[in-house]
C-alpha cells in the first residue's frame, strides 16, 4: 500500500470526508484531494497532526509494516 492510499484509507475508517477532514484540520478540501490521489504529499508536520487527530503512529498513518 502506498501512502496516498494509506492516507485516503485511514480517512473512509473512520467515517470522514475530504471536507470533515480538511475542516477539523483546518486546511482547504483540495489538499486532502491532492494527498490521496498521490499528486501531493502533506509536510510531516501535517502528517503529525493528522496521526494525532486518528490516534494513531506515523507508521500506521502512513501504511507502514515492521
């Protein structure tokens, strides 16, 4: 798996659209959008802060396997 689909996986389990994400976030719709569909990647610092808002590591957040 890669991280866009991680990304957009962590998302749909659980319950979120793009907006509720970006709104809780506090950032544009349309990066959520450019995240998942692999065109961008969030800072890791976003990406912090959006492990921290699942309740989850960066390595799940991003699909990672040990």
């Amino acid at each position: 798996m890669d991280i866009a689909e991680s990304l957009r996986q962590n998302r749909e389990e659980r319950g979120l659209n793009p907006h509720e994400l970006a709104h809780a976030l506090g950032i544009n719709h349309q990066n959520v959008y450019r995240w998942e569909s692999g065109k961008i990647l969030p800072s890791i610092e976003m990406c912090v802060k959006i492990a921290d808002y699942y309740g989850i590591s960066l390595d799940e957040l991003v699909g990672r396997k040990i």
